[in-house]
C-alpha cells in the first residue's frame, strides 16, 4: 500500500466517535494531498461507514453508531477519491 499512514485516534461519545489525524502535505508518490478518506467499522466485521473528507479536515465526527461496541478507525491521506485507509485505531 503506497501511501503513509496517518497517526489516528479517536474519542468515543454518546451514540457516535470523533477520529482525528495527523496532517499529510504528501502522499509515497509524491502527490499533493487532496483529501483524506475515513473508514469507520465495528471490531469483528460488520458494515463500514465511509467518509471522504477534505485536505484541511482533521478530524471528523460520525454519529448514529451503537454505544459499547469496539470500532476500528481507518484513515489515509489520498490524492485520488476512493484509496484504501492505511491507518487504523480500535477504541
């Protein structure tokens, strides 16, 4: 996977999670950073919640989840739409 990864973490709350991450100025490639894109998901599977934000977002709120179970959070800078997460934290 090309691009870095970003440093995630993330702050549980009633019925949502707060992610934040480190800035990226660029992606392995060299690429200006366009944007970044934000994967939520509960620990063991389930459906994913996906979000593609822009370049001066560092941090994104996702709400409507269930309180108590583990999620993981993906989050990778991109400089196309639609590339993968290359950061994850569980909380």
């Amino acid at each position: 996977m090309p691009n870095a990864r970003a440093n995630v973490s993330g702050k549980p709350g009633n019925f949502s999670l707060t992610a934040f991450w480190d800035a990226a100025t660029t992606i392995a490639d060299g690429s200006p950073v366009t944007g970044y894109i934000l994967e939520i998901q509960p620990v063991g599977g389930g459906l994913i919640s996906r979000h593609n934000l822009g370049a001066d977002v560092l941090s994104h709120t996702v709400g409507g989840l269930t309180n108590g179970p583990r999620t993981t959070s993906r989050c990778a800078p991109s400089a196309q739409p639609g590339r993968d997460p290359r950061a994850s934290a569980a909380r």
